[in-house]
C-alpha cells in the first residue's frame, strides 16, 4: 500500500508537464494497471476516471516453519575393564659400607692468663641522724551508756494431743516353690591343626669386585726465592745481572697422589625362604544341657487392721513485755602532742682504688689427625614380579535417534486491497495530479 502511494505521487508529478492528451490517457497514475477498466479507455475524460474506485486482490508470499521429524545415527562407546596379568622389573637397592681415611686438622684451644692493673672508685655509704620535730593529733575514745525501753513479743508454747483412727494393711508373706526347667552350656575343647606358611631368610655371602680411591702422602722438596736484604751474603746462590743477591730457602711440603684399587668385598643378602609346618589350635564349642530347679518364690497379701494413736501437735500464744536495756555508744576526742623523732639520712664519698686482675685468653693450635669413616654405596639388582594391570577397552555401538527440525515453507494468499479516488480533482483550476488511497 505504501508502495502504490509513492506511485501514485510520482506519476501526478510527472501530469503535470505532460500535455491533456497525456493526462486523458494515464489517468493520472504511473500506468494502467492501477486504474479501473473503464477510466483507462480510449474514449474515457480525465474528470471520469478520477470518480471511479474498485477492489482489487494482491497476491502475498508467506514464510511458515513446519515441524519436521527425522531419525539419525550416533556412535556410543562403551567402556569395558579387565585385568591383565603384566610382567615386570623391579629395582631393589641395596646400601654396603666401605672403610676411607681421611685427615681432619682438630684445634687444641688452651687457656691463658694476664695480669692487668685498673683503677675502680668505691662508694664509701655513712648513714647520718637529724631530729625532726612535728605535732601530732591523738584520737581519745570514751565509752557511754543510755537506757533505751522497748517492747517484745514472747511466744508461750504448748503441746496438746488428740486420738486418731486409721486404718493400715499389714503385708503377711508366704513361700511356695515351682518347678523352672532351664538351660545350661557346658564348653568343649578339641584341638586341630592347620598348615601354616611362614617366610624365613637366609643369609647369602657373594663376593664382588669394588673400584675404591685411595693414594698415598708424597714428600715434596721445593725452593722458594726469599728477601735477600733478610739472609747472609754467604746464603747467596746466584747473582742477577744488576749486581743483587738472590737466595733461597728449602720448603718441605706433603701431596695426595691418588690412584684406583680394585678390591674384594663380602657382601651378604638375605634370601627369602617359604616354610609350612602344622600349628595346633583349640576349637571350644558350647553344649547345651537341660535340667529342671525347685525355684522359690514370696507371696505377699496384705490385711487390713484399724488401729487408734494420740498424734501431738503444738498451740503457740504470744505475750507482750516491756523491757531496758542499756545501748552504749562511744565518743571521740583528739589532742594535740608535740615529738622529736630522729629522721636518718645517707651520704656516699667516693674513694679510688689499685687493683691488679687475671684476664684470661685463648690460644689455638691446630694438629692434623687420621679418621676412618664408614662411606656407603648402593648396590642395586632386578627383581621378576608379575603385576595385575586394569585394561581399558571401547566398544563402538550405533543408536539411533529421533529428532525434530523445522523446515520452512512457502504460503501464498491473496489479499482485497481497497482503491477510492477523490470526487471532482479538476473542479478548480491548476489542481494537482490524482492520488490513490488504499484502505
């Protein structure tokens, strides 16, 4: 609808500079088709063609999503474990010990003494007396009595009693006897005997080649050129060109030549040995055994018996009396003394004083000592054992499955479009091109 008014306005636009013959012939619109039958004949006037309006149907495409059931295929694995006997390796290490020297250098400390002259200043302390005079205040307490009269209350008790009736049930016992037949377990034994294994472990000696480092101490000569202003000119060995003396001095020292033995070691494992023997065991088991008891039993029946008692009971009357009594009370007064007391105080005088003191020191010296350590080492052999490993397979499956899509489709229908024209365009002069209306 919106798309024919845009239509409509081009085609007036373009009446305008058309000539009559133009307008008689379009009506006024962008072609034929959007006009009636009747208002686009041959013979037809502009004025006629303008008053006409009709119905007419327009052909509309719709886009419906229908659903739509369809079947697929899907693979699902399973899982599916098993155990699976695996034969494998296993390392097992054992630690051995071989003998190696070795020289530690170990300090010998020793403890010395110096004497060391200081001065220290004492304090000299002396305790001095001053007297104090100062007055004082001292309480005085005295103790009076007045009469007070006031008046109490005396309860008078006494007892009264009274016959009361009553009624009680004396228990009377009795002892009968019945027969209760019960059960008893006596226990008995009976030994058997089961195979039992047990693992022992026997020694096993095997000689093996070991590579040990050792060596051995080297004495070494060596001379070392020295300061020839410090040595004799008789020491002199040789003389450089400049005329000076050059010496030397002898220096023994030690070196470690090392070197690679092959040497033979014991060492023993244990090798695991399995055993059975018959070990004895006891078996208890109860047995019952029934026997029949006399079991007595009390039968308590009561009977009733009246009786009559004197019950006391208590009556209390009160009596007024009017006592004095004396309440003492206690007064205070104070008085004024004058003391001398003695006040001590300390005075401190410092005095110098020589003294001499051992201070002690230390002293280090190192000496070399030869050690023998135990150095380990790991042997390792392979043992065969046989392990249970879990297995993991997948077995594919197929399945199939229903499933719902939506498939599009194409809906064509027709629709009534209105068309009305307005009544006298050219009634005025200079009116403009027609236009269409759809309702």
């Amino acid at each position: 609808m919106r798309h024919t008014a845009w239509m409509v306005l081009a085609a007036g636009l373009i009446a305008l500079s058309w000539d009559s013959q133009a307008d008689a012939f379009y009506c006024g619109a962008a072609s034929a088709k959007c006009c009636p039958t009747d208002a686009c004949a041959s013979g037809g006037s502009y004025c006629a063609a303008k008053r006409c309006c009709g119905t007419r149907y327009q052909t509309i495409r719709e886009t419906v999503w229908e659903p739509q059931t369809y079947n697929c295929c899907r693979t699902v694995y399973e899982q599916c474990c098993e155990q699976v006997p695996v034969s494998c390796t296993r390392n097992v290490y054992e630690t051995c010990y071989r003998d190696e020297c070795y020289t530690v250098c170990k300090p010998c400390y020793q403890t010395c003494y110096r004497d060391v002259c200081c001065t220290v200043r004492k304090p000299c302390f002396q305790t001095c007396y001053r007297d104090v005079c100062c007055t004082v205040r001292k309480p005085c307490y005295q103790t009076c009595y007045r009469d007070v009269c006031c008046t109490v209350r005396k309860p008078c008790f006494q007892t009264c009693y009274r016959d009361v009736c009553c009624t009680i049930c004396k228990p009377v016992y009795e002892t009968k006897c019945r027969e209760v037949c019960c059960t008893s377990y006596r226990t008995e034994s009976e030994t058997c005997y089961k195979d039992v294994c047990y693992t022992v472990c026997k020694p096993v000696t095997e000689t093996k080649q070991v590579q040990v480092c050792t060596g051995d101490w080297v004495t070494e000569t060596k001379q070392i050129p020295c300061d020839p202003s410090c040595a004799a000119p008789s020491a002199c060995t040789s003389t450089t060109g400049s005329g000076a003396c050059q010496t030397f001095r002898t220096v023994c020292c030690r070196r470690w030549v090392p070197r690679v033995e092959t040497r033979n070691v014991c060492c023993t494992r244990m090798v695991q040995e399995v055993c059975h023997r018959q070990q004895p065991y006891t078996v208890c088991r109860r047995v019952p055994v029934t026997c029949v008891k006399q079991v007595p039993y009390t039968c308590v029946r009561y009977e009733q018996q009246s009786i009559s008692k004197r019950v006391p009971y208590t009556t209390c009357s009160w009596t007024c009396e009017t006592v004095t009594k004396r309440v003492p009370y206690t007064t205070c007064s104070w008085t004024c003394e004058t003391i001398s007391k003695k006040v001590p105080y300390t005075t401190c005088s410092w005095t110098c004083e020589q003294i001499t003191k051992r201070v002690p020191y230390t002293t280090c010296t190192m000496t070399q000592e030869t050690r023998t350590r135990q150095v380990p080492y790991t042997t390792c052999r392979q043992v065969c054992e046989t392990k249970m490993v879990t297995k993991t397979t997948c077995t594919p499956r197929v399945i199939t499955e229903t499933k719902v899509r939506c498939v599009p489709r194409t809906v064509c229908r027709r629709v009534p479009v209105q068309t009305c024209c307005p009544t006298d365009p050219c009634a005025q002069p200079g009116c403009a091109a027609p236009s269409a209306c759809t309702q």
